[in-house]
C-alpha cells in the first residue's frame, strides 16, 4: 500500500517539475495528516465521547478485576485450613471469574476498537473535505499529505487545514446549541 502511494506521488512530482511551463504555474501544497489528526478539535471530541461511552464498562471491570483479586488472595490465605471442598469450589469460582473477566476485557476491546474505527473514520473524511475545500478556495493543483521528506513552511497548509476544522466545529456547536 505504501509502495502503490509512494510511486503515485512520485509520477505525480515527475509531472508537475518535469513541465517548466507547468511547474512554474502549478500550485503545490503540503498537509501533516498526523498532526491533524492529532491536535483537530474533532479528535479530542471523539476521545472525549469514546472516554465517556466506556468509562461505565472500564469501571465494571475494574470491579470484577477487584473481586477476582480478593477471591484469589483469601485462596492463598485460607487455602491451607479449608476443607477439601471448599478450597476446590472456591478454585472453581476463581477460574470461573479468570474465564468471565477475560472474555468480557475482549469484547469491552473489541467494542472500543471498533467505536474508535468509527470516529477516525468519521474524522478523516472531515479533515480530507477540509483540505479539498483549501485546495479549490485557494487554486491547488497538487496536495501531498504522505511520503514527503521534505516541505517548506511556505506550502505547508496544516494549519489552514487545523483553522478550518476548528471553524467546523465551532459552527456545528452553535447549531446544537440553538
């Protein structure tokens, strides 16, 4: 997948620079996606909403993983003056907590990994129509936002890209707020 974008943006550079007229016209711009990515306002929302959707499930288990915890510590307290049946019930129960624990951590991971495919999705399509919109306002020809070594301050348009996502969100803000 890298090697496909990498060769892409190469023929595409050989395009643009190889044509003096054209190179001396085209308008080429520069976006760090990761950082976008990383400070857009979108992206602190979405982990703010992915903290407060599963703080209630993380509290659970956190109490499971307590009582399991006690369960455990009064089997290596107690498991020497316990009759027979009582120590193997309480070793039953202690896996039995060890099996529910562990599959309700995977489904609790699997349900946040899933959650948080959704926002980033969601957030890369905004920050992708962000960029389209600076490319078309401002007359961009070319916007590279992966597999450049190098890119001066004078075509980078992360922050423009940054100001636009924050105008977004400030905008649907006051719509909710209505």
């Amino acid at each position: 997948m890298n090697r496909v974008i990498v060769s892409v943006l190469a023929l595409a550079s050989l395009i643009v620079f190889s044509m003096p007229a054209v190179a001396d016209s085209a308008r080429v711009g520069f976006v760090n996606t990761p950082r976008i990515l990383e400070q857009a306002p979108q992206a602190k929302s979405a982990r703010e909403r992915l903290e407060q959707e599963f703080a209630p499930r993380d509290g659970e288990l956190a109490t499971q993983q307590k009582n399991l915890s006690s369960m455990e510590e009064k089997l290596a307290r107690d498991g020497s003056i316990m009759s027979d049946d009582e120590r193997r019930k309480l070793e039953r129960d202690v896996l039995s907590h060890q099996r529910d624990l562990k599959r309700a951590r995977e489904a609790f991971t699997e349900d946040l990994n899933l959650r948080r495919n959704e926002e980033f999705s969601k957030l890369q399509r905004e920050v992708g129509d962000a960029i389209v919109a600076i490319a078309k306002k401002d007359h961009y020809d070319l916007i590279f936002e992966s597999g450049v070594v190098y890119a001066s301050d004078k075509v980078d348009l992360t922050e423009k890209v940054l100001a636009v996502l924050r105008q977004q969100l400030r905008s649907q803000s006051k719509k909710k707020g209505k």
